[in-house]
C-alpha cells in the first residue's frame, strides 16, 4: 500500500503538482454537477422495505422547487406564470370531489377584454395582481365573449393589440367548451324556453341586469338594478339598487354624492332574494327575475316609466286624491280620501320609521370613457356610464329610462280623514276633482255667507296685514256655534273646496285635553305647525272645552285656555272652530275672533234646499219624488246630518233590495231615525 502524505492544492509549481490540482478540480467540479457531454447521473437510494423484507434501490428525491405564490409569484419575485395567458387553479377543499375552479388572468389583452365584457362589480378590481376570475362568472359572460370574438374576427386590418386580443379570447372561449362545454349547453337549452334551475341560477343574475320582482309595499312590479349576489345552500341574495326620495345631504361640499340623482333624490340599496327551489322552473315565476323574461316587457317597461314619471310629479308637497290601498309597518288600510303627500314631513313625525338608504359608495371606474373593442353587448351593465350622469343634478325627466325605471313606487304622506301617516302606491294617488257644488249648497242665514266668502278669500289672497308685534293676528279665527247637524262642520268643508286648500279637521278630545296643559300645547304646535306647512284650513271640532271662562278654582284648566289663547294669536292660517255653548265663554276669546256665525235649527227652507242637494246627486238611480212626497221628507224634524245619513241609507236599503230609490226606502229610514230618538229621550227622562 502506497501511502501518499500531504497533498497540496494550492501553490505548487512543479508539473506532477499541477496534474494533481487539475484532476482535484475535475473531480469535485463533476460530483454533484451536469454535465454538458451528454452523461446522465442517476441518484438512488439503497433502502429496507418492510413489507417484502427486501432490500430495494428507490430514486432519490429531487431538489424541491421554488415556492409559488398567489398568482405565480415566488418568493424572490420571480412570476413563474407570466409567460401564459391564464392559469386554471383548482382550489381543493376537504371535498375532493367538488373542488372550486378560477382562473388566474395573467395576459394584459385578455384582462381588458374581460374587463369590457364583464363590466364593472363590486368586490372586483380590475388592477389586481393577480386577477381571479371564478368560472361562473365566466360562464354567465360566455355569450357577450363569443360576440367579443366574433368582432375581433371581422377586423379586415387587425393592430397587434386586437391580435392578442383574440388570440386570448379564442384560448378562453376553448377553455370553456373543453371543460364546461356541457354546463354551457344545458344552460342555452333552458334559457330556449324561458327556464332555469337553482344551481345555474347564477347565469340569468348578471350585474347591470334589470331584476323584476314585487314590491312588499304595494304589491307592484317594480324594476331593480341588481349589483352582485351571493350563492347560499338556502337562496341567493340579491344586492339591488332602485330610485328613491332621500334627504339632502348635510355637508358644506358642493360636490354630490355618486348616487345623487338631484337634490332630494337618489339611488338607494335594497335586498331581494330568491329561495331555493327544485328541478326546473319558468324563469318569471321566480321571485326576482331579469326584466326580460316578463311576459310582456315593453308592456311593463310603458307601465313603470308612467309610473315613474308621475312619481317625480309627486316630489316635495302635494294635496290630492287617494283611492286604494296604503301601509303602514306592516298594516294595510283602506283609504278613499284627500292625502297629502309630503316625505320631509312624514320622516320629521315618524323619526323611528326606517326610511330607504343612500347607496354612498360605488366600485366604479368613471375614468374609463374609452370606447373599447368589446364595450357594446346587450348584457354589459351599464352602471358606470349611469352613475357618472348622475353626478351633475338636474331634471329628472332627462334621466335615462334605464335609471328613471327604477323609481320608487311609494310616496309618503298623511290621509287628511283618517289622520295616519301612510306609504301610498304612486298607482292610486290622482289629482284632485274640485266641485263648486258645496259652497254653492251651503244654506246660511242672511249675508252671513258673503260675509264669510269675503273674509276667507281676503285672506287667500295674503294681505299684509300685521299686529304691532311681528308674527301676531295673522290668521283668520271663525268661531261656528249652534245644535248639532246645522252645517257647521259643512261650511268649513265648503270653504276649503271653494279656496282649494287642504282641510285639517282634528276634534277637541284629539288634542289631549285631558291631559293638561302640556299635552296641549304639544298638540296644537304640531298641528299647527303641520297647517302652515300644507297652507292648509285648521278646523277645531267641539272646542268648547278650551273657551271656557277661566276661573280660581280650577287652575289646570285656566293653563289650557291660556296655551290655547297663545297659538290662536299667532297662526298665520285659517281656523276654524266649531262650539255649542257660547255662551260660557271666556271673554279673552271675543277679541280673537274675527267672525263668529250663529247657527239656528233647520227651518222648513233650509231642509227643502238641503234634501234637493243630496237628492240632485243620487237622481240617477232615484225615483222622481212628488211634491207631496219631498214634503213630507221636509217635515220630518231631521237636522242637515241626519238628511245626509238618510239618502246613504235608503241609497244602500234600494241596492240590497235590487229596486230603484224612491220615497219608501227614505220613508223607512226615517222612521227608523225617528223611532231610535224617540226611544233615546225615553231612556234620558227615566236615568234623570
């Protein structure tokens, strides 16, 4: 055995030591290292197997690549993904079986040319590093891609941008056929024949789209602008935007909120869902569905622009008309009376009442106003192009119709009979058909209804009269007294038709008598408060009980006629009071009053006018009466409200009856009437 000693590698000049350092450096330079003759080196492990008991050569483990990140990104910043035009991930969760699919955008024509078709949605960014698009998405957008393609394709001289561009779309679109091409299928061949599943629900539910579903207030279609949505096991909720009335933003800016249609106005937010349902079902059926699947959607795009319109109508404060339906937290009434519309006053009387939201922010891009190769297809929402036109505000009917069709179909108001403030359906509300007829049936004694025509049209009119103290002596103060159905309440009814004003009728017990003078003053600010807003005639029934004369021995009362005496002296409008017992007035109240009309029984000529009033307006299905027959009517001993309350009687006992109304059906009423007095006052003499 030869021993060598020690071998030097560095330094060494002879010729044997140079050999020696060279055939060092080729052997250290090989082991571990390719080589570039074409060699190949295997690696093996020798290793024990258990189960064979056997002793086995096993390849070596490679060296581990570089960790990828989100996107092909690695940890040194390389992009190991740049070089293709997108990524298919499938994401594998505890479910092996049912892994979830998106694809990672990494080619720039390909992410602007999805950008064009799919538009604009929330929680997506089209700058994000990385893109990720879900494949339902895509699937829903597979339609406008083919038209995208199909475009690119008819470019004759093609730039090298459209040519990435198609060469991107074209890889994505056989993408799609390869590995959804049956997903894609089914769904065209349901959308045939107007039907859809749950589980492809997602492909009709398109940002931008215009959604259809009915209104939980007024039962009414109405159209909504869907912006996303998420899947449930249970439904899918639906995130929608429709046109409301909203308050004015408080704010020292004069730049507008995106979603400010005008001062006033404005897009707001609102949740639709649909529940999960089995197999296959007509798309219109569902609970909220794309506008055009309705079965007649130009029909219904007339009927909701109409809609619209007459709502914008209806902004700010309005006295009209109302038959039909309203709501109120979940109560429906039935009202046939004069309403008025007025939103600001509702949310002031109602603070609790929840009231529709402003949309305050939008993912939106408004700097994007380049016309782009695939920017025209029928189902790219159009939001950023809507919202932008918003910013500046204007006159409503320039809206576009795709943004005015989603007008509200609920305005607020307050029913002038009833006394509720309510949600009424836009559908119902309708102008005002003012009749001359009351005042001209008005029956008073003497000059005393010149006198009062005179001194409520003066009043219209707004004369500038004032007190020595500002604000003071204002109004107008009529004072009605006299027995009961005399026309009193009537000629505060007339008056308001003959000034086309609105009439605010509240009784003495509505305003908290009993309750103190507190609860008074309380009252009488919000009414009239509420009365000056509307330009409207206050009429105070039975307020005997707050002109009482004062006296020492009963203070709370004395607090209450001097709170009353307060406001009478500084409302500016109409009022009027009707009273029975003027005579226990307080005499501070003869000052305050500007007119005061006494009201006697009905004579014989009265009650002749009266009953041929409410005779002209049932003529048509009456009988003409004898002149013996409207005597007798007029010798019955009958006030002006019984008269009334008898045509309406004897009108419905005709209707059961199937006959025509003639002189035995009022007959009957008023014998009726009368037996029931008689039998009243028998009962008051025997409890004395």
């Amino acid at each position: 055995m030869k021993l060598l000693g020690c071998i030097s590698l560095g330094g060494g000049t002879s010729s044997e030591g140079l050999q020696q350092r060279k055939w060092f450096e080729r052997l250290f330079s090989f082991t571990g290292q390719s080589t570039t003759t074409g060699v190949e080196v295997k690696r093996l492990d020798h290793v024990y197997n258990r189960r064979t008991q056997e002793w086995i050569y096993k390849a070596t483990k490679p060296p581990a690549a570089p960790r990828v990140l989100a996107g092909g990104k690695t940890t040194d910043g390389g992009d190991v993904w740049q070089s293709f035009c997108f990524v298919v991930v499938r994401h594998v969760t505890e479910n092996p079986l049912a892994p979830r699919v998106s694809l990672t955008i990494k080619s720039p024509y390909l992410r602007a040319a999805c950008k064009d078709v799919i538009g604009e949605r929330p929680g997506l960014s089209w700058t994000a590093d990385p893109l990720e698009l879900s494949v339902d998405l895509l699937i829903a957008a597979y339609p406008q891609l083919v038209r995208c393609r199909e475009k690119l394709q008819g470019v004759e001289a093609r730039s090298t941008e459209e040519d990435n561009t198609l060469a991107g779309v074209t890889a994505l679109l056989d993408y799609l056929r390869e590995d959804h091409g049956a997903t894609i299928a089914q769904i065209a061949h349901l959308l045939e024949d107007n039907e859809i599943t749950y589980e492809l629900l997602y492909a009709i539910l398109v940002p931008g789209t215009l959604l259809v579903s009915e209104d939980d207030t007024t039962g009414e279609l109405c159209a909504y602008e869907l912006k996303s949505y998420e899947k449930h096991a249970t439904d899918y909720a639906l995130r929608c935007e429709s046109l409301d009335a909203v308050d004015v933003p408080q704010s020292d800016s004069t730049e507008l909120p995106e979603t400010l249609v005008r001062p006033g106005t404005s897009r707001v937010q609102c949740n639709l869902s649909v529940g999960r349902f089995e197999g296959v079902v007509k798309i219109n059926t569902l609970h909220a569905y794309p506008m055009k699947y309705h079965n007649d959607e130009a029909g219904l795009r007339s009927i909701l622009l109409a809609r619209a319109r007459k709502w914008i109508d209806l902004h700010g404060v309005h006295h009209m008309q109302y038959k039909g339906t309203a709501t109120r937290c979940g109560l429906r009434y039935k009202i046939d009376c004069r309403i008025m519309v007025d939103r600001d006053a509702f949310k002031h009387h109602n603070p609790n009442d929840s009231m529709p939201q402003v949309v305050t922010q939008h993912n939106v891009d408004f700097n994007s106003g380049v016309d782009s190769i695939c920017s025209d297809f029928e189902n790219k929402p159009k939001t950023a192009k809507a919202q932008s036109s918003l910013k500046t505000p204007g006159s409503l009917t320039d809206l576009p119709d795709d943004t005015l069709i989603l007008a509200s179909p609920v305005v607020y108001g307050f029913s002038l009979a009833d006394k509720l403030w309510l949600e009424f359906n836009v559908q119902d509300v309708h102008p005002i058909q003012w009749s001359p007829e009351p005042f001209a049936n008005l029956v008073l004694p003497g000059n005393h209804k010149s006198l009062l025509q005179s001194l409520v049209e003066a009043h219209n009119a707004h004369l500038d009269f004032d007190d020595f103290v500002q604000g003071k002596g204002q109004g107008l103060v009529i004072n009605l007294f006299g027995p009961p159905g005399v026309g009193k309440t009537l000629s505060a009814e007339a008056t308001s038709e003959h000034l086309r004003r609105p009439l605010y009728i509240i009784g003495g017990g509505d305003i908290g008598a009993d309750q103190g003078a507190g609860s008074v003053d309380l009252s009488l600010k919000k009414v009239f408060s509420i009365a000056t807003g509307w330009k409207a005639i206050v009429l105070i029934d039975e307020a005997d009980v707050f002109l009482e004369q004062r006296s020492l021995d009963e203070m709370w009362r004395n607090s209450m006629v001097a709170v009353f005496l307060r406001h009478l002296e500084y409302y500016r409008g109409i009022l009027f009071l009707t009273t029975n017992r003027v005579q226990v007035f307080d005499p501070a109240f003869m000052s305050r009053i500007h007119l005061a009309l006494r009201f006697k029984e009905l004579g014989k000529e009265a009650k002749l006018k009266i009953w041929q009033a409410f005779l002209q307006k049932v003529k048509a299905e009456a009988e003409v009466l004898t002149p013996a027959e409207l005597d007798d009517l007029v010798g019955r001993k009958v006030n002006g409200r019984q008269i009334k309350n008898a045509t309406k009687t004897a009108t419905s006992l005709a209707q059961s009856r199937g006959e025509k109304l003639g002189y035995r059906h009022f007959a009957e009423t008023l014998d009726a009437m009368e037996e029931f007095a008689t039998e009243f006052e028998r009962l008051k003499e025997i409890t004395r």
